[in-house]
C-alpha cells in the first residue's frame, strides 16, 4: 500500500477535532477515535448504535506508549515480542492513572488493546499523542468492513472521513486473549490459538460462549449480513446462495466460493466481502457448505454460527 502523507496528516486534523474516522488495519477497519476524549467516544458509540455496556478496543502504537495506561505482566510481553504489531488483541488491568476515556471502560478496571500492523494506521498512530479508540467500522451486530467502500457505504455522510488503506490482508478481526490471569481466549479471530499456545506454553482455556458473558462479541447476533444462513447445507433450496470454501467444478451463478484451492486462511479473508456480496444480490437466504473445524475454520464457523442466529431473531 502507497503510503500517502496527505491523507494521513488529514486524518490527524480530524481526530484532533474529535471527529471519529474510519482507519484501516490488517484485521478489518475501525472506526477510530481519540481514546482519551469523552466526546470523539461518545460520537463512536452513536454512530455505530452500540450498546453502552461494549467496551472498545484501544489502538497503540507501541509498548512504551500502553504503559501509561495498564499494567503489564510476563505472558503480555512474551506475546508482544513474538506478534506485535498484529492481529491479537489483550485485556490487561488499568492503571487508576490512565486517562482512557470512563466511555470506554464504563467503571471497568481492564482495558482490550491491540497493536495494528498496517503501515497507514502505523504512520497515524506514530504522530498522534494519544492512542484511539476503534471498534470495527460496521452498525452494530452486521458484518464488518474490510475496504474503505464497504465502511463509506455502511456509514455515508455520518463520517467525515475514510483513510485509504487498500484491503484488509486478514479480513477477520483480531483474537482476544485476556491476560489478567490463566490466559483465556475470548474470541477467535486472525492469530490462530496453536501460535499463542506455542509461545506460552500452558494451558489457555478457550472461553467463547460463556454464561456471563465478559467481551459482547461473544453472543447474541453478531456479524450478520441481514439475512437468514443455514449452516452444514448439503445442498440448496430455491431462492438461496450457496457459499462454499473451495471452487466446484460445475458453477452456478448462486454459487459462491471462499477461496479457488479450500485455503482456510484465504477464505477467512474472503468472508466479509462474499457475505456483503450475496446480500446485495438479494438472496431470500444462504446455505453454507461444511466447513472444517480447524485453524482458520475454527474462526468462520464461530462467525457463521453468530451470523446465523438472525434467523431466531427474525422467526
Ligand atoms: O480486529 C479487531 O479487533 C478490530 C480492529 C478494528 O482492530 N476491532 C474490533 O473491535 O473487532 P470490536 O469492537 O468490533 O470488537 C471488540 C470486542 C468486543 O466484542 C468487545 O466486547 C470486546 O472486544 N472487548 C473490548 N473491551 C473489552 C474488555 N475490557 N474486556 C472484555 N472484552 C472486551
Ligand atoms: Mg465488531
């Protein structure tokens, strides 16, 4: 991606406003705002209609900057070291000092945070005197957006901005790992577990769908393109799209494929922009193919099975 200066130093203008701008990551784009100001959260928060109680991630640019704000322990850095910046996001303590906007953390004592990889939102952060705030640049509950148009189309006029950042390489949005005590993975997502697991090397407990539920975007309808989706579909009912991981060798026009050779890793990258595709096309519905429960599989069947409960919702 061409780096352009000018785009960047608008970007800069506008958060210094408090405006709230899309920005590009590796994982999906955000919707970005300055982290220690009440109101560029509060506009966050309106314009994507999120719940109150949702706390958003922070965007740092490195180490040395989080530590005004949270307290680091030993699997933080051993994690950092080995995937930052990339697309793993950690919930740590707050420090009582920091001055992380009480939006965000609505009088909770931890904080996600996440170190973005994409060199514009790098050069961004680099020259900004506070982190932002971001949460993925999609209304709340439907898919999230993975180029600049899919964010200008989700929110139109209601953001002043969009900066360029061509597509998301991961196109799935980051892993989260609470680190306050045993490791605990709270979402699935772009950095798969086996990576963490070797780094670590104890046990981390996978805690997705618990009871009470600690991080929102473990229940309830989340990525959702609007429509129905009906999982493990060997075959299709009229009226439906059918989205497949691999190619097939007869192709029809509701026929939808994630990746052209069965590559998790590619199809996980293809979701979001096949998922808003089909929507468009009107399908009254999607049946998905089986798809393998293992690495990157793991990450878009738990985003599937999320997308699918707009049909509890609906019926
Ligand atoms: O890849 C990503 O993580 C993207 C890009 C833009 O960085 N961001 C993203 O943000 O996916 P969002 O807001 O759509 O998802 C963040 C998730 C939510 O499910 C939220 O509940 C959870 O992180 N979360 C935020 N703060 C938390 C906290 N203190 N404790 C537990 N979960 C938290
Ligand atoms: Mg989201």
């Amino acid at each position: 991606m061409k780096m352009n200066l000018a785009n960047i130093k608008k970007a800069k203008k506008l958060l210094l406003k408090m405006e709230c701008i899309g920005i590009p990551t590796e994982t999906v784009y955000g919707l970005a705002g300055n982290a220690y100001s009440d109101l560029a959260c509060q506009k966050i928060y309106k314009l994507k209609k999120r719940p109150k109680n949702n706390p958003l991630i922070v965007h740092y640019f490195n180490i040395h900057r989080l530590k005004k704000d949270c307290h680091l322990n030993n699997d933080f850095i051993r994690l950092y070291k080995k995937f930052c910046p990339g697309p793993l996001t950690f919930i740590l303590n707050l420090k009582k000092s920091s001055k992380i906007s009480k939006i965000i953390t609505n009088k909770r004592n931890t904080l996600a945070v996440r170190f973005p990889r994409h060199s514009v939102t790098r050069k961004l952060l680099k020259i900004l005197e506070f982190p932002l705030a971001a949460p993925s640049a999609n209304p709340s509950s439907r898919v999230s957006a993975v180029t600049s148009a899919d964010v200008k189309e989700d929110f139109g006029k209601k953001i002043k901005y969009v900066l360029e950042g061509g597509r998301s390489s991961i196109g799935i949005e980051s892993t989260i790992i609470d680190l306050r005590e045993k490791p605990q993975i709270l979402r699935l997502g772009g950095l798969n577990v086996s990576n963490i697991q070797n780094i670590l090397k104890k046990k981390i407990s996978i805690n997705i769908n618990p009871v009470k539920i600690s991080s929102p975007g473990q229940s309830k309808l989340h990525y959702s393109p609007g429509i129905p989706i009906r999982l493990n579909a060997k075959n299709i009912r009229m009226g439906e799209a059918y989205l497949l991981i691999r190619k097939k060798k007869i192709n029809r026009s509701n026929y939808y494929f994630l990746s052209k050779k069965g590559s998790l890793k590619e199809a996980a990258k293809n979701l979001y922009t096949t998922l808003r595709k089909i929507k468009k096309k009107r399908y009254s519905s999607i049946a998905v193919c089986k798809i393998p429960d293992k690495g990157y599989g793991k990450t878009i069947n738990d985003r599937l099975l999320r997308a699918s409960r707009f049909n509890e919702k609906t019926t």
